[in-house]
C-alpha cells in the first residue's frame, strides 16, 4: 500500500514588493544577483557599478572605472570578482572586497553588451555589438582573448555560460550554441534578433526572448521548440528574460510597465506582476528562492513571496 | 704663543695647544648623528648638503639645486644681442664665495708667494709632522722654531741637495733600509757621540736641522724636518723605554725572553712615527714600496733573482713581467709589382638574353662558376611557367586547359593557326616552345643547346659529395609521385648518371608530359642546387601561400535562409531551422572549462576553413598562353582542411563531419553536368591510375564522396557562353551532343598544344547558378 505522493506545493511567484532601491546611478541598465543571491549587483548609467545588500537595501559598495556606462555584470562563484562590460568597449575585472580594477581588458570594436563568468570563474565571456564574443582569461596575465567566436553576423545581445556550452544570443535572429565538449556549433534559426537568451535551471533547454515580442523555449539538443510565450511587449529594448527558480515559470520583462509570468508547460500567462509605468529593463531571479529583482529607470525593486512583515524591520 | 706645560714631570715648553692625547682605553666617541651634523657658512646660516656628487654644500647659487633657477648663472645674459661684446667667461664667475675663502678650492688671501713661502707649506707634511712631533724627544714643533726666523727662503744648501735631487723628507747620503738601519744602530751608538748617553736633552733640539746640516759631520743620520723624530726614536729606542711618552701605543709586548736582552725595543712604547705617515716618504729604492701590495712587495723581494735578469732599472709602478711575451714577428708588407695600379675592374655584365646563348653559357661557364640566374633571360622574357618553376611553385596536375574540352575540329584548326605561326617566326618562338616542342633532330638549335647545357650544369652541381637529399629543397612536395621521382632524378645526378633524367622520368607519361617535367627537373636541380640547401635549410615552407586571388571562407555554410523563415513561420522549429557545425574551440579554453579538447591534435581554431577563390568564374577563363600555363584552382591543390586537419583524419572515427552532411544539399541538379560530371570520373579514374600523383594515401568513402562532388561540372552554358563569344568563327557548328561527346577529355592521345587540360571546377559547393550570372558580366 502505497503512500499518495505528496502535492507538490503550488510554486510561490514573488508578486509582493519588498523593498525598491533608489539606485542614484542614473538609469539602472542591468540588475544581477550575485552567485548565492544576497546581493545585488546594478549597473548605471552613470559609469559606476554598485554593490546592494538584498536584506536591507543598502548600498555596500561602489565600483568605478568604466568610462561609460555599464551594461553588463557577472559575479563569480565565490563573490570574490566580478566583471563588468561597458559602452566604453571594455570588460573589467574586479576585486569585490577592494573595489580595485584587476584587469581592463581592451579588444572589442564596439559596446560590450554582455559578460559572464564561466562556472570557475577562469574564463570571462563577452559579447559585443561588434558581433564577437571574446573569451578572456583571468589565470593569465595575458590581455589577448583566448579565442575570438566570430560567427555570428551582428551585434551579440546575450549570452550565458554553462559548465560546457555557451549559448549566445545575436542581433541576426540567431541563438548559438557551443558545445566545447562535442566541439559543435549548433545554430538555431530564430528570425527576429534576439535580446535575451538563458539556460533552463536543468540545462535541457534554452530560452530565448526576440524582438517579435515573443520568448520561446527550445530544446537544447534538438533544436526543437517546447513553448511559445507571447503577450508582452518587447519590440526595441533590449530586455531580460529568464526562468523561475524551479523551472516553473517563465518570465520576460515587458515595455508596458509589467513583468510577464508565464507557466512554462502550459504556456499560459499566470502574473502580470505591475512594476511601473516605465518599461522594465532588466530583471534578475534569485537562484534558490522566489525573489525577482526589476529594474525600472533609476530603480531597483526587489519582489518576494509573501509580503513578509518581518521584512520592515529595517524599513 | 708660547706655554708652559707644567703637567709635564719635564719642564718642556710646550707652544701651542697641544693635541688631545690619544688614549687607547679612551672609550670611542659616538659619532654625530647627521641631523646633527650641520654646517653653517660664515654668516651663520645653515647650509644644505646636497650630496658629494650633485654639488656639496650649497650647490647652486644660494642652494637653487633643485629649484626653479637651478644651475642656471643668475647673470645670464643672451648674447644675441650682445655678440660683439660677448665676455669670455671665466671659472670664477662659476665659483660659490666658498671657494674663494681660506679653505676653499681657489682661496684668494694674501699669501706668500712660493718664492717667499717656507719649506713646508704643504698640508699632509703639516700634518705628519705634528704627529711625529709628539713622539719626539722635545715635545713641540721644531717647525715652530723655523716659523719664527720664517720666511726665511731656504738656504742654499737645501737649494744645491734639491738641485742634486733630493728631496723633502729625505734624508742625506746613501738610503738604508729599516732592517739595515736596525742592524746599523750598533754603529750608530758606536758613532753616538753626537747623542748623550743619559738623554734628557737632545742635541739637536733648538737646532734648526739646517744648520745641523750645515755643520753635517755625521752625513748618515742627519735628520731633515720631518723624519728626524723617526730617525730618533729608532736611535734612541732603549733611552725611549723608560719614558712615559704621550702619544704611544701602550702594551706592545707584554714580556721578554730571558735570552733576549738584545730586544730591547719590545719595551718601548711603539710611537706613531715608527709608521708611514706619508706616501713615498722612505723608499726602498727599487722604486716598488707603496705601489704593490705588500705580499706582493714581499715576494719581489724574495725572488729577486729574476730581477737580475733584467738588468735595467724598472719604472715606478711597473713590475716585471712573469711570463715573457711573445714578440710578434712583423713581416714586411708584400712588395707591390711595379705595374700595379689599385683599381678594380668589375666584369661586364651580359645580358644573356641580348646574346646568344653559346655565348652566354661560355661567358658564364669562364667565370667558373654557375651562376643560378644562368638560364634566366630577363624577368619579362620569361613565361609565367617558367617563372612559376623558379618560384618552386607546383604546377597544376591534371587537365586544366580549356583546349581539351574543344571539340576536335577545333583543336586542329588551333594547331594549323599555331604551325602557321611557328613557321613564320620561328626562330623568336623556338626558344620559348623549347619544351613543349622537343625537336630531336635539331640538335644545334639554341634552345636544345641550352637545355643540354642546363642539364649538365645539373649534373655539375649535383655529382660531388654535397648534401644529402632530404635536407634539399623539395620544389614538387604538394605532388609527391613528382617528387619521388624528382628525387630519383636527384639522387642519380649525384651518382654522376648521365642518363639520370631519361631514367628517372616515368615512362608511361605522355611524351608532351615527361618533356615538360624533364624541362621542370633540370630546371630545378640548378635552381636547388646543394649550395643553396645550406640555405634553404634555414627556411621553412609558409604555411599559409598567399593566393590573393582566393578568401578564406568558413568551409561549412548555413542553409537556405529562406527556408529557415518559412519554418519559423509555421514554428517548425528543430531539424529545419538548427545547423550543426564543426567547430574547435581552443586548447586553453577546454583547459579553463575542464573540459578535454574534442579535436585532439587539430590546429583549426574556430570554424574550419578553406580557400576559395574570390572569383570563381575566373578559374574557366584561365586559358593558358603558347607556354604551359597551369594554375592550380587553390581547392584543388588543397583539398579542405588538407594541410591542416582533415575532418576525417581525426582520431574520433564515429564522429561524422558536417562536411558529408553538406553533400546531399548539392547535388547536382543539371542533367547535363551529371553526364558530364559520369563521363569524367570514368577518365579521372583512369588518369588517377595512370598520373595523378595526389591519391597516393588510401582513401576513405568520405574523401571519394568529396572528389565526386569536386567533379561536377558547370553547366554547357558556361563552357558555350566563353567559347561562343570568344571565337567569332562559325565553323564550329556542331552539336551539343558533339561537343559533349569530345569534351570528355581522351588522355590518351598526346596532346601537343601547350595547353593543360582544365582543372575540375573549385568545389561542389558553389551552386552553379552564381557562376552564370558572373558571366556575361565579365566577357
């Protein structure tokens, strides 16, 4: 006699306000959890980048050197450096504790839109309206690219590292993906210009939001499409998708002011999570919890499950 | 100022204040820290030390070392204005007043004169006297005794021992040395009369030591100035014991043998003066003491026996050698023959293309050696395939002239128009034919002259035991078959075979193609002639052969974007609109990704690349000129990935290259191409069998799959629409089915135009359709 498997427990969206963060950075181009997600990581437009207490709202840190403003941020593994890419056309290296520039690596052509670390945080990724993704070495002192990805034929909008794939998402309506392990690049047609790619939480599929205000989840392997998700708006901005914490839900930020919730087996819209009046340009979700980060023009907000009262206690 | 120092238990005079005594349990004073150390100028302000070597003390004018003014002189005047009256400046105008003061460099006092100036004006001697006063008898500087009648000149007998030579310090008459002057004393106290036995008095004190020269009984010992307390206090060293002397070195000796009553001087209290206080103040006289060092002094002394082989006296500062040089014999420079005259001549150079070649090759041939230009005649009278083989580049193998694919009419009217020609000029095209056109019966034409002659020259320069073959310069490498049997030409040469390139050529070639690479060898083994491997073993082969006429072009291409929006449109994502491609990533990458490197010994990074021309219409339209002209189409010579990586070749044998994938897309489509494309595999086939040097390696499926695809051809109308337009005469009316039929290349038959048969068409990859449309706009 068998025991019912147990419900599975409704998934928690993170619909409650917990906090917004006056940024005081100009417009915030970027928000980023930090690897573990206690902090948060914004990127102005005022050339600096700062480090953000998620619990408490306040500021630890700001970091400036980029000669323009900051675009992208990537923290790594151990929350012990983080990259940044810049209009100015360079990826810096950072050390967290120090605030110091580690490394200024100069080489793209044009503003780098996007950065990431690879899981050990040995290897900088970044990609760049000059329609290259250039691998940077942080072991070596070397300023060189460790190997240019020039494939693709515009601008490159996105990318994500997982421990053997990169996964690129460029202006020319193509999402790339290599597979260092198999030595394969595999091209999925896509037809709009991408603005943001991701992996799913298992590493089976990708994601990937286009202009054609459309996201669209695919398999990984096959290159096969597994949802469609619609009915937001994203027809110039480059804007953040990605996936809920379990794989459960899908979300995309919206020109209309909301956040678009989709269920990721359904398809269906679930929350239409009301940000603001202005478009939302950037989002973040928390690795392990239901915690969602938006940024709106100078703001961070930080949305939780549960309206959490406790949460006032530092107001 | 004169003193009396009662402290003494002799009642000296003392004059002077007399120097602190040096006691030697005094404990050592601390020095003053040097931020105590300072310095004041005469007017009481502090002076800055600026460093012993950017300036001393006050460096600059009033300490602007380091200032805005710096160095510069404060009265500096541009002499733009004033070159007439330009100044000559002089040292002192650089001086600081420092300088002009008493103890500065250039101290402007009133002083005597050196005439009127007294003996010893000079500071170290100042110096060593005080010191040595101490240890004399009478305490007190005798000098002050000659201060006082100062400034007396010095007297003419001082005057007369300088103009004899001597000098300051020393004594007078025959130089002792210590040991001698120690042993001497016994004489000395023998002739002691002149001291007294009890010693209290001296008597020479008050005495100017001149007069004491003047009254020179006793010429041995008669102190002058400043070596007379030396001298006293080795003569009166016993007296000396049983004084208390301010001034010496207490505790010399702590004891004396029994036996030694003879030393008595361990007793005395060393005094300061029994050291050298001055340079050269006593000299041993071989001219040595103070230049050497003293072990070294010593052992000259000791082995002074090799000093008596050189008799003369040695310099000061010198030593003798110890080893004897070796002289160097000069020869006297040759002598000149009375006809010389010192110009050089350099040998006319001679244009081997002005003059005839028997000419040209006993020109060279009298030089005495063989130049490696010897057959070129001028860059622009060379064909392009001449030029190609001086360059070492490979020929084309295979047909690649159009004049093969001509119908046969046509090619026998070319060679009517082509015998026309030779006739009328024959004597000009001769030389350039001389290959193609092998006339065995005209032995004394030039061109067969000068071939035979190269080939000797090749034998010349091949037959004496140089250098081995595998380090030389291989000119045929992309063909290997060539190449081998250039070797075996090669390694005949050197045998001394005369026969070498008759035997080493292939004989089931065609006659046209063995004389052309009979031509070629020889050719090549005087242009890569041993001499030359020295060098060319320095060199290495460029990897990459600059072809400016072809791109590099990622080898696998993206589908039919078209069909990618269609199945985007109907969201028929997955096998219609994803393309896989092979592509390496870097070694440091997968090392940094932890990740092993999927393509293990490949050098490709990226996508794979291959060379493609940049126009491909252009490789129809290569028609050779009367020379064998032969391009090798660029994907041709290297089949894709070929020098580099083959897809194929790589260790991972399960792993399909995207590359035969591509091969079901292009299929081709023409019905005409795909017989024509049957019909010419079966004679490459054959040809492959019988010349191609390129399928040496067993091939794989995948690599005939490629050559296949290689095979297709354009379209007729490509073919028609050059040929239709480039021949304005119509008797070439035959049919399609003809001119296919005779356009399926016979290998058989020699072929004695000097045209090479067309190379394939570049690659299965580029759709025909391009290429058409390429046409008319270029003709």
């Amino acid at each position: 006699m068998a025991f019912p498997q147990p419900r599975p427990q409704v998934p928690q969206l993170p619909q409650h306000l917990l906090r917004t963060i006056e940024c005081q950075q100009g417009a915030v181009r970027a928000v980023r959890f930090n690897a573990d997600g206690n902090y948060v990581l914004t990127c102005g437009s005022d050339k600096s980048l700062k480090l953000w207490s998620v619990s408490r709202g306040t500021l630890l840190k700001t970091y400036t050197g980029h000669g323009y403003e900051v675009l992208d941020v990537d923290s790594s593994y151990d929350n012990s450096q983080l990259c940044s890419c810049s209009s100015d056309k360079t990826v810096i290296l950072w050390d967290v504790a120090s605030g110091q520039v580690t490394r200024k690596l100069r080489g793209h052509a044009g503003k780098v839109n996007c950065v990431q670390f690879n899981e050990e945080a040995t290897v900088m990724l970044s990609g760049s309206i000059d329609g290259t993704v250039r691998c940077w070495d942080t072991r070596s002192r070397r300023y060189e690219p460790i190997q240019i990805l020039d494939e693709a034929r515009d601008g490159i909008s996105s990318l994500k590292v997982s421990e053997h794939e990169l996964l690129i998402g460029s202006v020319d309506g193509r999402v790339r993906l290599y597979d260092l392990r198999m030595g394969q690049l595999h091209v999925d047609f896509i037809g709009s210009p991408i603005t943001c790619v991701c992996f799913s939480r298992d590493g089976q599929c990708t994601l990937s939001s286009s202009l054609d205000s459309t996201v669209r989840l695919l398999d990984k392997s096959s290159g096969e499409m597994l949802g469609e998700y619609s009915g937001h708006v994203n027809k110039g901005y480059k804007l953040d998708c990605c996936l809920s914490d379990k794989d459960t839900h899908v979300l995309s930020c919206s020109e209309d002011g909301h956040v678009y919730f989709w269920d990721l087996v359904e398809g269906s819209l679930t929350l239409k999570l009301p940000v603001g009046k202005a478009v939302v340009q950037s989002l973040s979700f928390h690795p392990t919890e239901p915690r969602l980060l938006t940024a709106m023009e100078g703001h961070v907000q930080v949305w939780g499950a549960e309206p959490e009262d406790a949460a006032v206690e530092d107001g | 100022n004169m003193a009396s120092d009662e402290d003494s238990d002799e009642d000296f005079v003392t004059y002077g204040t007399p120097l602190e005594p040096l006691e030697e349990d005094e404990p050592i004073r601390k020095p003053v820290p040097v931020h105590e150390q300072t310095v004041k100028d005469e007017k009481g302000r502090y002076k800055r030390f600026h460093g012993a070597f950017t300036g001393g003390f006050s460096a600059g004018y009033f300490n602007t070392v380091g200032s805005q003014e710096g160095w510069t002189p404060s009265t500096f005047v541009s002499s733009r204005q004033q070159k007439a009256e330009r100044q000559n400046a002089r040292p002192e105008d650089f001086m600081d007043e420092e300088d002009f003061s008493e103890h500065g460099i250039a101290p402007r006092e009133i002083v005597t004169t050196e005439d009127f100036a007294s003996e010893r004006k000079d500071q170290l001697k100042d110096k060593a006297r005080a010191v040595s006063s101490l240890a004399a008898l009478i305490p007190g500087d005798p000098g002050l005794l000659e201060e006082l009648i100062a400034p007396a000149r010095s007297s003419i007998g001082v005057e007369l021992l300088r103009k004899m030579g001597w000098k300051d310090g020393q004594g007078v008459g025959p130089r002792l040395k210590r040991r001698q002057r120690k042993q001497n004393t016994d004489a000395v106290k023998v002739h002691g009369c002149a001291l007294l036995p009890s010693g209290s008095e001296e008597s020479e004190v008050g005495l100017n030591p001149l007069q004491a020269l003047g009254g020179g009984s006793e010429s041995a010992h008669i102190n002058l100035f400043t070596l007379q307390s030396d001298r006293t206090s080795s003569l009166f060293g016993d007296r000396n014991s049983g004084q208390k002397r301010r001034g010496g070195i207490a505790g010399q000796a702590f004891g004396v043998g029994a036996m030694e009553n003879e030393d008595a001087d361990i007793y005395h209290k060393d005094s300061m003066s029994n050291y050298d206080t001055v340079l050269g103040g006593e000299e041993p006289g071989d001219g040595l003491y103070g230049w050497t060092a003293p072990q070294q002094y010593i052992r000259k002394k000791n082995d002074s026996k090799r000093d008596v082989v050189y008799l003369g006296r040695i310099l000061d500062g010198f030593t003798l050698a110890s080893q004897v040089t070796e002289i160097k014999t000069v020869y006297p420079p040759p002598d000149l023959p009375r006809d010389y005259r010192p110009v050089h001549y350099f040998r006319p150079v001679v244009d081997s293309s002005t003059v005839s070649p028997i000419v040209a090759q006993a020109l060279l041939t009298s030089r005495g050696h063989l130049s490696q230009e010897a057959p070129q005649q001028g860059r622009h009278s060379l064909g392009s395939s001449q030029r190609r083989d001086m360059l070492g580049e490979t020929p084309l193998q295979g047909p690649s002239s159009v004049f093969e694919l001509l119908g046969s009419k046509d090619r026998e009217r070319l060679n009517e128009i082509r015998s026309v020609a030779k006739e009328q000029n024959k004597s000009t095209l001769s030389s350039r034919f001389q290959s193609t056109t092998p006339q065995p019966d005209s032995l004394t034409s030039p061109a067969k002259t000068q071939a035979s002659s190269e080939t000797q020259m090749a034998l010349n320069a091949w037959s004496g035991p140089t250098a081995d073959a595998s380090k030389t310069f291989k000119p045929f490498q992309k063909n290997p078959q060539k190449q081998a049997r250039y070797d075996l030409y090669i390694n005949k040469l050197k045998k001394g075979d005369k026969e070498a390139l008759e035997s080493s050529l292939d004989s089931s070639m065609t006659e046209w193609e063995r004389g052309r690479e009979r031509d070629e060898f020889v050719r090549a083994a005087v242009l890569y002639k041993p001499s030359n491997s020295s060098l060319s073993s320095r060199f290495t082969r460029s990897k990459h052969e600059d072809d400016t006429d072809s791109v590099e072009v990622t080898r696998d291409q993206e589908n039919d974007v078209d069909d990618k929006q269609a199945a985007v449109k109907m969201k028929m994502f997955g096998k219609l609109t994803r393309d896989t491609f092979e592509w390496h990533p870097e070694k440091l990458l997968c090392k940094r990704f932890n990740v092993p490197d999927p393509y293990p010994g490949s050098s490709t990074v990226g996508m794979p690349k291959i060379k493609r021309d940049k126009y491909s219409v252009f490789n129809f339209l290569t028609i050779t000129d009367s020379s064998h002209v032969s391009r090798e189409g660029p994907s041709a010579s290297k089949p894709p990935g070929s020098s580099t990586t083959l897809p194929h070749l790589t260790p991972e044998v399960n792993k399909k290259s995207r590359w035969d994938k591509t091969g079901k897309v292009s299929e081709p489509k023409d019905p005409l191409s795909a017989f024509l494309s049957e019909t010419r595999s079966e004679v490459s086939v054959a040809k492959q069998i019988e010349s191609d040097g390129k399928q040496t390696e067993p091939k794989t499926d995948e690599e005939e799959k490629e050559e296949d695809e290689e095979e297709v051809r354009p379209p007729m109308d490509l073919f028609k629409a050059i040929f239709a337009s480039s021949s304005d005469e119509k008797s070439s009316s035959s049919s399609e089915e003809d001119s296919e039929e005779e356009m399926a290349p016979s290998t058989s038959e020699p072929i004695q135009i000097s045209a090479e048969p067309l190379n394939p068409p570049v690659s299965a990859q580029i759709t025909p359709a391009p290429d058409i449309s390429k046409v008319p706009g270029i003709i």
